[in-house]
C-alpha cells in the first residue's frame, strides 16, 4: 500500500508536530522527484541536508523512489560520527502518484550497548579471575586436610614413642633393681665377688642414665605433642576458612553469572532501539 498524503507541503506543515509528539531523537528530510524540500535535523542528529540540495543517486532516498518502496538500513557511525537507523519511503498523492518520498533517521542507543557490553566484559574478566581465586581456596582447604591428618598421624606416632619410653624405662627400672641385688650378693661374697660388683655397679650406672635419659627424652615429646596439638588445631581453622571463602566464591560467580545474563540481554534491547 503506498504512502499517500494530499502534499508535500502539508506533511512538511505537520512535521514539527510529529517531531514533539515522538518520545525519541529523530531527524526528517522531505523531498520532491529531484531534490530535499525540507529537513527538521534532531538534537543529536543532524546529516546538515540543506533545502534546495539535489538528491544523490546513491542515496537511499534516491533508491526508494527508483525502486517505489520502503528501505531501512543501519548506518555505522563511521559515516557520520554516530550510529543511526534510516528509513527512506516513497510518497504519493490521493491518485497514487509518486510525488516525492521522506527519510527518517532514527539515533540508536550506541551508548546504552556500550555501557553494556563494557559490563559484560568486566564481569567477565571479573568472573575468571574469581574462579582463579575459588580454584586457590579449595586448594588451599585441600592442603590443609592433608596437613590435618599428618598431623593426627604424627600424634599418633608421638603416643606410640611415649609407649616405647614407658617399656624403656621399666626395663631400666627393672635392671637398676637387678644391679642393686648383684652388688648386695657381690658384698655378701667378699673378695671373691669384687669382679662381679664392678660390673653390677656398672649396670646401675647405666640403667640410671637409661632412666634419665628415658625422662628428658619423654619431656621433649610432651612438648612435641602439645605442639602437635596445637598446630592441629591451628590448620583445622585454617580449612574450616579456606572452604567457606571456597562457598563464598562459588555463590559471587553464580551471581556474577546472573548478571552477565542481563548484561546481554541489554545489549540486546540496546541493538533493538
């Protein structure tokens, strides 16, 4: 169906009109079969086409009338420093006749695509770098399991040590009494027992050493056991934060995932406008 008016210069009459009532930044160019009749240029858009001013051939104007119908294009702002939508249609009197044709360039919202794609870009790069971290933390919780239960084992060893010394140091006690005894009988046989009292007394001397020693070494394994304790305690807090930061993380990328999703939808009511 065609574009049909009574005049061109009654449309160009009501064109302020329909500039005000239409919520967006549009420019209007009005021409006749040969050249621009009037333009009502936007705020922010202006093509600065001047009345008088042949068409171009090349225009899309020019093709609209030659092809007797509607075109609608995108046009880069790498043309004219911004971005816009243009539609050119051909006009026609009450008979049908094509009498001139209308251009209407519509400016897209560049700046709202921008602004979302830089968004979406951050949260991306934002995203990755959070994943790095959530990688780290449960590493991080991962490791300290492992340094948990080498401690619980090296607890473990420690009772065992300290069982050991305790078998130690009843033999020692037990030889100690055994060499108290040899040098008593070793008294009772006088001369004849003087061999054997030295090597008696010999065996007290060293189960007394063996008794003491027993004791100092038990006294660093307390400590070492206490230590343990303590740094068993230590890393099972460490863990405990490593794997709630690991949650932390995980639940912040799954909103920063929600986010980048409106981002692109955005972008897509953006390119829409």
């Amino acid at each position: 169906m065609y574009n049909k008016i009574e005049s061109l210069s009654s449309l160009v009459s009501l064109v302020p009109m329909i500039k005000k009532a239409v919520p967006a930044d549009l420019s209007i160019a009005i021409c006749n079969l040969e050249k621009f009749i009037a333009y009502f240029p936007g705020e922010t858009i202006n093509l600065n086409i001047r009345v008088n001013q042949p068409l171009n051939p090349e225009e899309p104007l020019s093709l609209a009338l030659r092809e007797n119908k509607t075109l609608k294009e995108n046009v880069p702002a790498d043309f004219y420093g911004f971005e816009f939508t243009g539609t050119a249609a051909p006009l026609h009197n009450n008979s049908g006749e094509m009498i001139g044709g209308i251009a209407v360039q519509l400016l897209r919202q560049t700046e709202l695509r921008t602004i979302a794609d830089q968004i979406s870009e951050s949260l991306l790069q934002a995203n990755e770098q959070i994943h790095s971290v959530r990688d780290g933390s449960k590493s991080l919780a991962d490791f300290s399991q492992q340094l948990l239960l080498q401690s619980h084992n090296a607890g473990e060893d420690v009772e065992k040590s300290t069982e050991v010394l305790s078998i130690i140091k009843r033999v020692a006690d037990h030889t100690n009494l055994l060499g108290l005894n040899a040098a008593i009988e070793a008294a009772r046989a006088g001369e004849k027992g003087r061999g054997f009292e030295v090597v008696a007394n010999e065996i007290r001397k060293f189960s007394r050493e063996t008794v003491a020693s027993t004791q100092t070494i038990n006294e660093t394994m307390n400590d070492i056991k206490e230590v343990t304790h303590l740094m068993g305690t230590s890393i099972q807090k460490i863990a405990n934060i490593g794997q709630a930061q690991a949650v932390s993380i995980s639940q912040t990328s799954a909103f920063i995932e929600e986010i980048q999703e409106l981002a692109k939808k955005l972008t897509q009511f953006a390119n829409k406008l």
